[in-house]
C-alpha cells in the first residue's frame, strides 16, 4: 500500500491531465502477459509495430520485464492536455544525466536513485547508451516515439482522448456533487481517501507527503500506478495513472472472451444496435479490415446478422448472439 498525504492546499492543486505518451509509455510495459479488458488490440498491434519496425530504444525498454520504463520517455504533464508534439519536445530535451541515471534504474531493477551500477544486464542498445554517457540518447528516444505513435496511434488517438476525456468530465461531476475526498474513491476499487491519505494498493509499500497529484487516465493501465519524479525532488507532484471504466471494449476477460477471443467478444458485446464495420473500427480503436475480418468469423457462425441499406452495410447480434453475451 502507497500512502500520499496531501494537505488541503495540495487537494484543491490535484489536477487532471490527458497524456499521448503516458498511453505509449504503457505499452512498454510488461502488462501484455494479460492485457485488461479492451486493452489486447492495442497492445496487440504496439507488439507487432515493435517487432517489425526499427525502434531499438523502445524494444530493449519492452524487453524488461520488471514492470519499470524509463521515466525521460513520458515525461511530466505540464498542462491537462499536452499534444503529442508539446511532449517529444520534452523528451528531446532531456538532459544527459538524467537519462543515464534512470537506465542505472533499469539496469539495478528497481527505482531508487544513487545505484552502484550493478544489477542485471541491460539489452546492447542500453548498455551502449551508458557507455556514451547518454549523448545522442534524447533525440533517437524522441525520434523513435515519433515513428511508434505514427504507425500505432494517431489515427486512433482522437477516439481515445475523447474516452479519457469523458472520463475526466465524470470525475468533474463527482467532484462538484460530492466533493474531493469522495473523487477518489471512485477513480479504482484499489484506491481510497481516507484522513487526509490518498491510499493506493501497490506491490510497493510506503508513505510520503506531496504538494499535490496529478491524475492521469488510462485506457491501457491495468491498475493504478504511482510514478514519482525523484530527480525532480519536491517541486513536481507524483503522476497517479488509473484505468478508465472497462476499456475501448466492454466483454471483459471472462468466459465470453476465453471462448472467442478478446476482439470477437468485443464486437459481439458492441452489436446491440445495427452499426457500420467502420463504426466498430472507431469505437474499439481498430482497423476496417481487422473488424471486416471477426465480423465474418462472427456471421459464419451464426452470431451476427448482416444487412444492406443503402451504400452501408450494417451488422447486428442474432438471439444465439445474445444468448452468449447475456
């Protein structure tokens, strides 16, 4: 359990911010063993673009498996909704010393600042990057996060930062009909507000007092996460990254997926209405052609209807459809 204490000046300074690279940052993470509910196509897709594309940086980071991406890679949100650009810029511009300071992170296993530099190996691409003192390592960093968000998300990031940004609007409504303390709360079964302690269930344990947070939503984060900018020491706030609802998809990781597939599942889940293949490649973040293709598994099956009106062609679940989802 994480404690943060706040005072009542840090609680009316807590704010929301939309992050681009927060949701980049979490695909390097090892949460593709098991992806949350909604989360697997873009994971999915993150992995494959990873694999094939030349992003040495960025694939020796999703190598690690300790659960930790260098921080210099989503940096701190300066504003409640930084583009894309205002954020590689960031990156950019991170010093040296930093970025060799948090790949001793990397290399030692845990976040803890001053490591003696042994620890476990580091993929070449890391070991080079200290070696050279990480000189050039800030512009290859953001020109490869360049690339992995053009192949990966921006032609879905609109869909997504209008989910986050309901969700943010939510919270702004819970906020003004129920006050801070109750916010909280609300947010992820593992977080609470209690005495004046934000309490986050972590595999981490410990306590500290802060000026204020800065909440973060997620569509891929599997729980709550607490990133603090030691470097930085008490002038930024910690960055508390929570999911948002179910995700993109609402079929969840339950019988229904295990039996279908997480995307097939997602789509039947979806099809309560008639609704467009391109209808369903926006709402779920995916492309026309991937849904065309699980629409046609689905229809063979006898689980979804297809029909012509006008220049569309709409789908919809069957009572066997139904049947399943219910």
């Amino acid at each position: 359990m994480l404690q943060l204490t706040v005072d009542a000046a840090g609680l009316a300074q807590s704010r929301f911010a939309v992050s681009p690279l927060h949701e980049v940052a979490a695909t390097l993470l090892p949460w593709g063993l098991r992806p949350r509910p909604g989360a697997a196509p873009w994971l999915a897709r993150a992995r494959r673009t990873l694999r094939h594309e030349q992003l040495p940086l960025l694939t020796a980071c999703a190598l690690i498996d300790r659960g930790y991406v260098p921080d210099f890679l989503s940096p701190h949100p300066a504003g409640p909704a930084p583009t894309i650009d205002e954020e590689l810029a960031l990156v950019r511009a991170t010093p040296a010393d930093r970025i060799v300071t948090e790949l001793r992170v990397v290399r030692g296993g845990r976040p803890h600042i001053g490591l003696d530099g042994r620890g476990s190996e580091l993929p070449t691409v890391l070991r080079e990057a200290l070696d050279r003192d990480g000189a050039g390592i800030a512009d290859q960093a953001a020109d490869e996060l360049r690339r992995y968000w053009d192949l990966t998300f921006a032609a879905h990031w609109p869909r997504a930062k209008a989910e986050l940004d309901a969700d943010v609007d939510r919270c702004a409504d819970i906020l003004a009909r129920r006050g801070a303390a109750a916010l909280f709360s609300t947010l992820h079964p593992g977080m609470r507000w209690r005495d004046g302690t934000l309490e986050v269930a972590s595999r981490f344990c410990g306590s500290m007092d802060v000026p204020h947070v800065v909440l973060v939503p997620s569509l891929l984060a599997q729980r709550p996460t607490v990133a603090v900018d030691q470097l930085a020491g008490p002038r930024l706030p910690p960055i508390l990254n929570y999911p948002v609802g179910a995700g993109p998809t609402t079929a969840g990781d339950g019988p229904l997926a295990a039996l279908l597939g997480t995307t097939r599942a997602g789509l039947l889940t979806a099809l309560d209405h008639p609704t467009t293949t391109t209808s369903l490649a926006t709402a779920n973040f995916l492309s026309p052609a991937t849904v065309s293709y699980h629409l046609g598994v689905l229809l063979r099956a006898g689980l979804v209807t297809r029909t012509r009106k006008g220049r569309s062609v709409l789908y919809r679940r069957t009572p066997q459809g139904s049947r399943l989802t219910n």
